[in-house]
C-alpha cells in the first residue's frame, strides 16, 4: 500500500533489475558453445566415466577405468555423449568444451542408484582452541574483546580457531559443520533457523538512522563499525554503524527507500564484533589476519567444518543442449547464459546455493537493495528453451530459480527455506518472458514464493508468461506488502496468466504491524493480467489483490478465484479502465465506488451468503449441491468450463467437475 511518491520509489527500485534481466537476457543469432573438435552421431555416442577413485590419465571409457574429476568429461565430450558419474563428492566447477546438438545433447547424470554431490565447500583443518592470552592479544587492536560474550565463552573453552583464507569480505563468508551452516556471530543470536529468526525490533525514542533499544547493553563505542542489518515494512538492507552508546546505535545512512527507522516495526541486527561469539552454530572472520573462529562446545576435529569456496557446480554460460541429471549440489548452483538454449536441469537437489549477507554493497539507493540477489542467485536460467524439472532445492539468501531470457520453464520443482535474507528475491524469480511456471510446490520464503517481473530481449518477439498450478505457502515470512505471487510495477503483461494456484498461510513476522499480505498481489500499476480460478485462506488481503497506483490496474482479468480480495488505488478516474471482476467467491475489500474508476464487476458473490463449501475446514472449497455459487457464473471459455450443470459456477471449482490440484507431482 504506497502513496503516490512511494509508488514512484517502487517503479523506480525495479529499473535495476530490469537492467539486470536487459543485460543476462541478450540473445546471439547462434547457440553459444556449440559442438566442435571430434564430432561422432548418435550411434557413434560415447560413455565416458568419472569417480573419485579414478584417474584422469584412464580413457574413461569404463566403469573400471574412470575419470578422477568432471572436468575431464566436460574437456572431452562433444554432441551425444553421456557423462555417468559414480557416488562421491566431486569439489569442482564444471565449464563444458563443447555443447550437444538438437537430438544429440551433452549428458552429465548420475549413475543408477549413485549419490553424487558438487560441492562449493572446501575442508578446514588445523583448529586450537583459543585461549586467555589470545583474548589479551584480540584485545590489543578490539579492546572490546575482553569481559565480553566471548572472553566468557573462551574461558568456558568453547571457542577455536584455524588459519583460513576466506577473502577480505566477511559478508561473503559460509561457513558449515556436518553440512549445516552456521551463523556470523550476531546480536541479538538468531537462532539457527533462517526464516524463523529471533528478532529484536527497534524502540521508542528511534528515528531517522537511530535505533534506540534499552536492550542494547554493551557499553559506548563498542557497536562502532559494525554491520548492521535492518528490515520494514517492503526492504531489507545493510548498513554500518556510524556510532553507538548503551542503549542506541546510530546507522551510516537511514535505511533507503523508507528513509528512517521506525520504533516497534524495524528489526534490526548488528554483527561484526567478535564479542558475540559465545552461542551455538557462530563464527567470526578475521579478514585481515585470515583467521577463523568457531563456537563448538567439543573440537571442531570431531566434525566437518567446511567453508564455501565456489560459487558454481556447473558454468553453462556457453553451453546449449546440455542434461544434467539426478546430481546433488551443495553450497553452489548452475548457471546458463544468454545464448544458452535447450539446456535441461533434471531431478537436481540442491542446498545452500547461494549466499550474501550485505544487501546494499555500499549504495543508498532503494532499487539495487531490493533487488539484490533477484537476477543471480540460485539455479540460475538465461537463454531459451531452457528447463528445471522435478528438483528439490533449498536454503539460498536469495532465489531457489531465476528465470531469465524466454521460453524457460520450471515445472513440478520442491523450493523452500530460500530468500533468507528478505529481499524481491524468491522461490522462483520469474524475469524476461514467455516463462513457464507449474506444479511447483514453494514454501517458507522470506517475501514471495514467485516474483513476476517483466522484459524483453533483443531479436525476440515478447509473449505472455503462465504461472499455474503451484502450491505456495508460509511467504511473507522476512519482508510485507508481498503475495505469495508477487507482481510490480507499471508493466502490460501481455496477457500473462495466473492461474490454478493455491495460495495459503503467508507468515508475517510476529510482532510488526502486519499488513498487504496476499494471494496474488499486482502491485503499482500492473495491465493485462489473467489471474484466474485461484485458491487462497489465511492471507490478510485475500486471495488477490490489485493496486492501481501509477499506472493504472487496467484490462485485468479477475475471473473464479476463492478467498476475497482487496482493491487499492482503482477508483480515481481512469485508475483501472478495462478491468473485470468475475464470478469470484469471498469479501471484496475496497469494493466500494470502485467502478469509478472505469472497472466492472458482476457475478461474485454476495459475501453475506455461505458459498457451502464441502469441507472448508480441511480446505476444501469445492461446491456442494446446495451452494449458492452454482449455475451463477458469466461463461467464460478457458476459464469455468467443466462444470455439470448448464451454466458454470461461481469460485476456482467447478461444479461436478473433477478437482484439480497444485503443486509438485511427485
């Protein structure tokens, strides 16, 4: 809900992505990558062979003689090869030679029955443990250090320490034991859980890039220089603190896009300090002395400790027509390119793919701290004709998928635990257009489970994306003013369809003024959207929601959905001329005067009348024979066919109609 300058910041914090997408999105006249070197059909295919016991002085050529590393298939194979890869941990980035050929792809897949893993991590060994002469010696250039949290962790010996070369930026920094991430040592402690933090929330008396707290109890001085990261209401961003005292810290700039802090609704979190090493699962990075410090109650010895060290598993920049099938990823992901084409992404699982903890890298402006992590994060695909199908994937800061380029799709994947840190980030970034995005089943997101943006790209005719038959839940959980499909700003959508969706339990975070949370959200002037015959509860907007500040919400159509819906900004003159609201079932918000605005409304139900599902209580709104919803809809091809009776029914079902169903199919 914006007002009109706000709206303006909205549109405006999107052109960076836009300019992202412009600028993954340009598409070659030919498939980059293509097939050269040894060329052979497909009766001429080879196997080649790659395990950890191997070497790559064999051929390859037999499962007796494999391969040590991917590498060398992806050196080697040409159009209509098949990488088989044994169980293992392979700690590589793979960057194919050479790219398959229409009805001769490139094939990396797993061997039957095989549990294969790349992984980003690299093993860190060497850890002392710490002790009181190293607190004296930490305290020399951190005075801090000492009667801290962490002097008393290290006298209890819980913290150690090893030599680690990590880079100069902590925010890049992972760090994992026994494959589950730890945290940076931070105020207040988190928790282990990223999208079910322990907040703090700024207090009375904060204003402007002040946050005042009385639980901020480390003495004056001791937040200088800190990093911190604050959240309300639509933005998520960091920051460092310019000065601090007990009881208050000062921020180098007011959070952007709002421009200040706001008492009982941000959140907030400061780390950086060493001090705050004392809890379960943390770590702090020395960067410049290359030393890493742990809490573990036993020697990190006893575990693996890992740190990210690789961004990718496979680099497919240059490559088209290449499978990769059934491999596990951890702690990296995949990434195609913009002349990228007919890539496939089969029965993937995925963990830890991407990860940030600074949002805005330095600036102040609202648009790249929004959207940080929305073009690059995740299983990443650009190009055409690309697609991800059936995979399990989770944990990232940013997205579980981007979809960049056009014609890509992303069907029948499990996403969950990703955009941990609150951004447009979201279970599957939807760019470009002519996307494709079904039965995907997306939950626990820091803001949206999808997030449909829009653009074009050079040389190809743009065409309306479909985004149906998902099952979205718990959004909403880091960010507000979101949806479990989220839509922005300005855009004709060409006819773009969403539909057959359920849309359940968006998740706002406890203690704030909860608000804008739905279904569906066109959000700032969004045109030339079908949002059709789906099916939310427990959203505090409704199923679907439309503003129209900016633009205008105009030529949408809102046809059979179930659950209610709010409208903002359409009843001011030619504010959403063209729309037409049809044949829904639920409360409308806002519903007054609102064809002022040049909008139609027929055929919904009035919502004093009990639609008399069969079982809403167990989240079945399918019609029973008595419901006042039967035989009452405008007929609408595509949209309410199916029904048993005569003339359609009212809501996402059909009467006597089959019941369709969302998410995964697993």
């Amino acid at each position: 809900m914006l007002n009109r300058s706000q709206a303006r910041t909205r549109r405006g914090l999107l052109s960076a992505a836009t300019a992202a997408v412009a600028a993954l999105s340009v598409v070659a006249a030919a498939p980059a990558g293509s097939a050269h070197g040894h060329k052979h059909g497909a009766e001429g295919a080879r196997t080649y062979y790659v395990s950890p016991s191997g070497k790559d002085v064999f051929d390859g050529l037999s499962a007796a003689k494999p391969f040590q590393h991917l590498q060398k298939c992806a050196d080697v194979m040409v159009a209509g090869d098949t990488c088989e890869i044994m169980s293992g941990t392979y700690p590589e980035t793979v960057v194919p030679a050479h790219s398959g050929s229409s009805g001769l792809p490139i094939t990396y897949r797993a061997a039957p029955g095989a549990q294969v893993t790349i992984s980003g991590a690299s093993a860190l060994t060497g850890w002392t443990q710490v002790t009181g002469a190293d607190v004296t010696a930490i305290a020399a250039s951190d005075p801090y250090a000492t009667d801290s949290p962490f002097s008393a962790a290290v006298g209890a010996g819980h913290v150690w320490s090893t030599d680690a070369d990590l880079g100069g930026d902590p925010t890049t920094v992972q760090v994992f034991t026994d494959k589950a991430m730890d945290i940076e040592a931070q105020w207040p402690y988190p928790g282990l859980d990223l999208l079910n933090p322990a907040i703090e929330h700024a207090g009375a008396g904060s204003a402007d890039a002040t946050i005042a707290d009385p639980a901020l109890t480390r003495p004056a001085g001791y937040w200088n220089g800190a990093r911190a990261l604050t959240g309300y209401w639509y933005v998520s961003a960091t920051t460092t603190v310019a000065s601090s005292d007990t009881g208050s810290v000062t921020l180098s700039a007011a959070p952007p896009c709002v421009h200040k802090v706001v008492p009982t609704d941000t959140r907030y979190a400061l780390s950086g300090k060493i001090g705050e090493l004392a809890n379960p699962g943390e770590w702090f990075y020395d960067a410049a002395a290359h030393r890493l410090y742990v809490y573990s109650e036993d020697s990190p010895a006893q575990h693996t400790v890992e740190a990210k060290t690789r961004q990718l598993a496979f680099d497919l920049t240059n490559a088209s027509y290449t499978s990769v099938v059934g491999i596990g990823l951890f702690a990296s992901t995949i990434t195609t390119g913009a002349a990228s084409t007919h890539d496939t992404l089969d029965s993937l699982t995925g963990s830890y793919l991407s990860h940030y903890t600074d949002i805005t890298r330095g600036t102040t402006d609202c648009g790249s701290s929004v959207t940080r992590g929305v073009s690059d994060t995740g299983i990443v695909l650009n190009g055409t004709d690309n697609r991800i199908v059936g995979s399990d994937l989770s944990l990232s800061a940013g997205n579980g998928i981007a979809l960049a380029g056009q014609n890509n799709t992303a069907t029948d994947n499990i996403i969950h635990d990703v955009d941990y840190m609150g951004t447009y980030a979201a279970g599957i970034a939807v760019m470009g257009n002519s996307q494709t995005v079904m039965n995907n089943t997306i939950y626990r997101v820091g803001r949206s489970g999808i997030n449909l943006q829009w653009g074009t790209n050079a040389g190809l005719t743009p065409d309306k994306d479909r985004i149906a038959y998902n099952d979205i839940s718990q959004y909403a959980r880091l960010s507000l003013d979101t949806a479990g499909i989220y839509t922005c700003c300005g855009a004709d959508m060409m006819g773009t369809s969403v539909d057959h969706n359920l849309l359940h339990d968006g998740t706002p975070t406890p203690g704030v003024t909860a608000f804008a949370v739905a279904g569906v959200y066109a959000d700032n002037g969004q045109s030339n959207l079908v949002i059709a015959d789906n099916v939310g509860w427990n959203n505090i907007q409704g199923t679907v929601m439309l503003n129209g500040l900016g633009t205008g919400s105009h030529d949408n159509g809102v046809y059979n959905n179930t659950g209610g819906m709010t409208l903002f900004y359409v009843k001011g003159p030619d504010q959403s001329t063209g729309t037409k609201i049809y044949n829904n079932i639920g409360e409308i918000k806002g519903a007054d005067g609102a064809t002022a605005g040049g909008l139609v409304m027929s055929n919904n139900l009035d919502p004093t009348l009990d639609p008399l599902f069969v079982d809403a209580a167990h989240r079945d709104y399918r019609l029973t024979e008595a419901s006042p919803a039967r035989s009452q809809a405008i007929p609408l091809p595509g949209v309410n066919d199916g029904s048993t009776d005569a003339v359609p029914s009212l809501g996402a079902y059909q009467y006597g109609a089959p019941k369709w169903t969302a998410g995964a199919r697993r």
